[in-house]
C-alpha cells in the first residue's frame, strides 16, 4: 500500500519570496517528496537551477518538470544533489513510478517551450512502456483538457488532449500539473485525482496524502512560512 505525502508547487515565476518560503516550508514538514510543475522562472535557466536548488536545500527529494515560460535547456538538466528532473523520464520512489511532461500545448502565444499534441503523445507512450510500476503519478505542467483544473476565467478549457488520452488509457493514482493560475482545485478522471497547484507566485501550494485513497489539502505560503 502506497503511504505517502507530497508537497506540490507550480508557477513560481521567479519569485524569490515563495521559493523561500517553500524551503522553510519543506524543511518544517515530514514529506516524502516535493513535486514542481513548472515555470520555475521565465526563461533563464540558470535561475531556474539556482531557484530549484534552493528547494533542495528543504532536505527533501525534488522532482520537477520545465513549463511552457522556461528555457526548453532545462529539460535536459541532468539534476544535481536533491533535484531530478523528470521531464520525458521515469523516476521511481519507492513502489511509485514518476512520469514526466513539461512544456505546454502550441497555441496563439508562442512561449519557450511547447509541443504539438502529437509529440505529447509519443512521449508519454514511450513513459508508459518503461514505467513498470503498479502506481504511477504523472506530473506535467499543463493539466488534462476538459476538467476543473483547466478552466480559465472565460470557461474555455485550456489543457492538453494528449495527456487528457494517457490519463485515460494509463489509470495514474494522480496528475500534477499547474498551468492555469485561475483554476486551482482537484477534478477526477476515472479512478484517476488531478490536481492543480494554484501559482505558488501568489502563496499557492498543496499537500497530498497517498494512502488507500488519494486526499489534497490547498494552502498559502504566506500563512504557513
């Protein structure tokens, strides 16, 4: 039985202020590991590293992925002391297999790192075949379209189709993602929790407990640092 707890951020933007206090925050609690779903920054990679660093130093593992606003360089970071990246990659925590997606869908607004639906698919095709694990959590920078947690303020969806049909062939126990700044909250697909962060830019972070069930709990930075 899988017994665990995440602390999960996304959309840190470069905000020193919040990387900080995630630190602390991680440093403080009794987590299994940390969970970044991206925009660490704006473009600058070597920020990002530093920034993903100082999350490090909280004492916990740290698995991150690249979002649509970082420099598409830092997925092939090979990770340093508690920081693994994890995009286009399996990472195995104890009997739970991590799978990896940064970037985000091509749109109308060219940002630094995109995908076209079809190159999402592949890759998380190509995840699914080498993540020989009973459990599996996926954790990708956009959320799967069609849910709560793709919403944006005007209705429309914005999440990807791609990781929408992996979640339903695959059955993860969880999806990670953040994204969407305005649509932060929990939705099911099947069996499966998704779950989005809210931008931790603005204090926004979750807990989630990995028991016999899956249990998300929202929080602010500002209040818990």
């Amino acid at each position: 039985m899988v017994n665990m707890r995440i602390l999960a951020f996304a959309d840190f933007h470069g905000q020193p202020d919040a990387v900080e206090s995630a630190r602390r925050l991680i440093a403080a609690e009794q987590t299994s590991f940390v969970i970044v779903a991206g925009d660490v920054v704006n473009y600058d990679a070597d920020l990002a590293k530093q920034l993903l660093l100082q999350l490090g130093r909280g004492g916990r593992p740290v698995y991150f992925v690249p979002g649509n606003m970082d420099n598409p360089a830092l997925s092939e970071w090979s990770g340093e002391d508690q920081v693994h990246p994890i995009h286009g990659r399996c990472e195995f925590v104890d009997e739970v297999g991590l799978i990896g997606l940064g970037g985000s869908p091509r749109g109308s607004v060219k940002t630094p790192f995109q995908f076209s639906e079809e190159e999402a698919g592949q890759t998380l095709e190509r995840l699914l075949k080498v993540c020989k694990s009973r459990e599996r959590i996926l954790v990708c920078h956009c959320p799967p379209v069609g849910t709560k947690v793709d919403q944006v303020s005007e209705g429309e969806h914005a999440g990807s189709l791609s990781i929408r049909k992996f979640v339903e062939a695959a059955h993860p126990i969880l999806v990670v993602s953040g994204h969407v700044h305005e649509a932060q909250g929990v939705d099911k697909i099947g069996l499966t929790t998704t779950v989005n962060t809210g931008p931790a830019k603005n204090g926004c972070f979750a807990r989630i407990d990995l028991t016999d069930k899956v249990t998300v709990a929202f929080d602010d930075l500002h209040r818990v640092s």
